[in-house]
C-alpha cells in the first residue's frame, strides 16, 4: 500500500508537518497552486522571552496576486536572512543544543535561494535528514495532475498509484464534501498531531513553534518525540 500526503512547502514548519511526513510513503510539495501572502508559506514562529513572535520571508507580491508558489520569488532587498539569524540565536542560544545546530541551519536561511519554494524546501530537506525521515519527496510542479482541491489532491493519488491519500484536519469539510476519493477508490485518512511537551526555555510551554525550537530544545530526542505522537484516522465515506 502507498500512502501519500500532500502539502504546500512552508517556511521553518512547525514539528506536526514532519511527523505527516514520517507517516507516508510519499510526500508531495504542492507548489504549483495559487501564493498565499502572510501565510505560513512566508512565515513561522519562534518562542522569546515575551511569547512568539513570526519569522517572515519578504516577497515581491505587487502585480503579482495570481502567482503560484513555485514562482513566488524573495525580496533580498530586506535583508531578512541576517535578522532572522538574529533572532533566532538572541533567543535561543541558551538552549540545550544551540551550539550543536544552529550553523547549518544559519547557513541554508542565508543561501541565496531566488524562490521561496526553494529556500522552503532546502530547509525542510534538512531537517528530514536531521530527523531520519527517508520518505520519498516530489513537488508537483513536475506531475501532470490538474483540477483544484480534492480533484487536484486525488488526481495526484492517482498519477502515483496511491492506496491511501492522508489529509491534515484542516481540508477535512471540503474533503468530506467531496466523493473524489471514494470514486476513485483511494483510502481517505486524516492525520493528527498530538503535540507533545518539552522543557523550553522562557517560562510556561508555547506548542506549535517552528521546528527549530523542539531540535534546539531536544536534540536528537526530537526524532522520538515526533515519531510518537502522530496519529491517523480512517475515513469511511458512506
């Protein structure tokens, strides 16, 4: 059976999408759909002593609202590369495993990626690598599969024989509004992340940060405490 999950590349995600991604077989980056300025394809969050804050990749975006992601290009004009890294080391240099991390990660924020798609997913290659996560990684910008939301989500299924299709809750009304799935006889499963508790730094704990503050905070328990908290549901559709 091949599981398959789809998602937009996303800027510092937060550890839940690497948990979708240790539970497929297949994972789809879909960059060939519509931009969504100051959404999480931009921006993330970090944890600092006042609560999070966003981490936010400039873009050019005048005269462009219909551009896909894949040709979302980055504002270098900003400088956001080195106040990143700024703050990011300000607010956790104290953490466990600072030292042991942030030079590679410093290194791939500041690459001279044209697109934000690529920055995006050079970034969540490595972390796949510092997470042990060998599945398989297309974008779907080089398939063939066409239509919009669950026609577009299940035609890509079907261009790559998947079995079973795994959704974030997010797009389960649209989804089960659908019968896509079930016409096309692929299994509809929708995953949960129960997010897990670490020790942080700055008081009480704040879920939902980017990655970089689990591997920061937990070092190569970050691999385990993912891994373990991921949860997926079967969807019968009547």
């Amino acid at each position: 059976m091949t599981k398959v999950a789809i998602m937009q590349p996303t800027y510092l995600p937060w550890a839940g999408y690497f948990g979708l991604m240790m539970a497929s077989d297949i994972f789809i980056f879909l960059d060939n759909v519509q931009f969504e300025k100051r959404g999480w394809q931009q921006r993330n969050q970090i944890k600092t002593p006042n609560g999070s804050i966003w981490l936010t990749v400039p873009i050019f975006s005048k005269g462009k609202r219909d551009q896909t992601i894949q040709n979302t290009k980055i504002n270098r004009d900003f400088e956001f590369s080195e106040r990143h890294k700024k703050s990011i080391e300000l607010n956790y240099k104290k953490s466990q495993f600072f030292l042991n991390e942030y030079e590679k990660i410093f290194k791939l924020i500041n690459s001279n990626e044209i697109y934000l798609a690529d920055l995006n997913i050079k970034l969540i290659k490595y972390f796949c690598k510092r997470l042990k996560i060998k599945t398989k990684i297309i974008r779907s910008k080089d398939l063939s599969s066409s239509g919009k939301k669950a026609e577009l989500l299940c035609s890509i299924c079907q261009e790559l024989n998947a079995d079973n299709y795994f959704s974030p809750p997010g797009s389960k009304d649209y989804l089960d509004a659908s019968n896509t799935f079930r016409n096309a006889k692929i299994g509809l499963n929708y995953y949960y992340f129960n997010h897990p508790v670490y020790s942080q730094l700055w008081g009480d704990f704040l879920p939902n940060m980017s990655v970089i503050d689990m591997i920061f905070n937990c070092g190569d328990e970050s691999i385990n405490l993912i891994k373990n908290n991921v949860n997926t549901k079967n969807h019968i559709q009547d």
